[in-house]
C-alpha cells in the first residue's frame, strides 16, 4: 500500500483529499503546510512513495517546501505533485522548477486525483 503525505491549509479540503485516497486504498498522513510536510517526511525518514501539496499556505508555501524536500537527501527521491487554484502557466512553471512532477488545478475531480496519483506512482 502506498503512502502518501497530503500538505493543505484547508481543512475541509484536506479531509476530502484524505478521504478520497484512503476509500482507493492509499495510506495517508495529512498536514496543515508546507512546514509541517517538510517535518513529516523527516520524521517518517522520507517513507513517503507520494507527496500531494498545495501551492498557498501559511508558514511555508508549496514551492519553498517542495525545494526543500528535493535539497534533502533523505526526500529528494519523493515525487511531488502540486494541487492549486493558481493555473496560470507561469504559477505551472514555478511548481515545476520547484521539483514537482505535475500540477493538478482546483476543483479538481476525484477519478482525475486517483489517476494522476496513480500515473505518477506507476512512474516511479
């Protein structure tokens, strides 16, 4: 079973996201930002196979902690796939060269996270 760490300031968003991965299968742990991702996937020694992450949060945004996920040797090997409202290409492109694998824009709908997820875990 993969596991997979879920970074959103929204709490219900945040349920939503859970719930939809732990019904397809998938263990989750889920954080409130981007810090706090970057101290779970330390705490966990990198055992994550996914981590899921918005873009704007408190304390730490998506790209600052998707950069200093993949500067670390115990996470770098983590794919990250950013989740965001923000969809204009250059938000796209900042997510990219951050690290992250893809971008999926919000709303999104549950069959198109299950597949990504998917996609970039049989990528792996």
């Amino acid at each position: 079973m993969a596991r997979i760490l879920v970074a959103e300031d929204d709490l219900d968003i945040r349920e939503l996201i859970s719930l939809t991965l732990q019904f397809s299968g998938f263990d989750v742990e889920a954080v409130e930002d981007g810090a706090a991702a970057v101290k779970a996937a330390q705490t966990n020694q990198g055992q994550f196979d996914l981590i899921l992450m918005d873009v704007r949060m408190p304390h730490m945004t998506g790209y600052e902690a998707c950069r200093r996920l993949k500067e670390m040797e115990l996470t770098k090997h983590i794919p990250i796939v950013f989740l965001s409202a923000k969809g204009q290409e250059a938000e796209v492109q900042t997510g990219l060269d951050a690290g992250a694998e893809m971008y999926i824009l919000k709303p999104f709908e549950h069959d198109v996270l299950i597949r990504t997820v998917n996609q970039v875990l049989g990528e792996k």
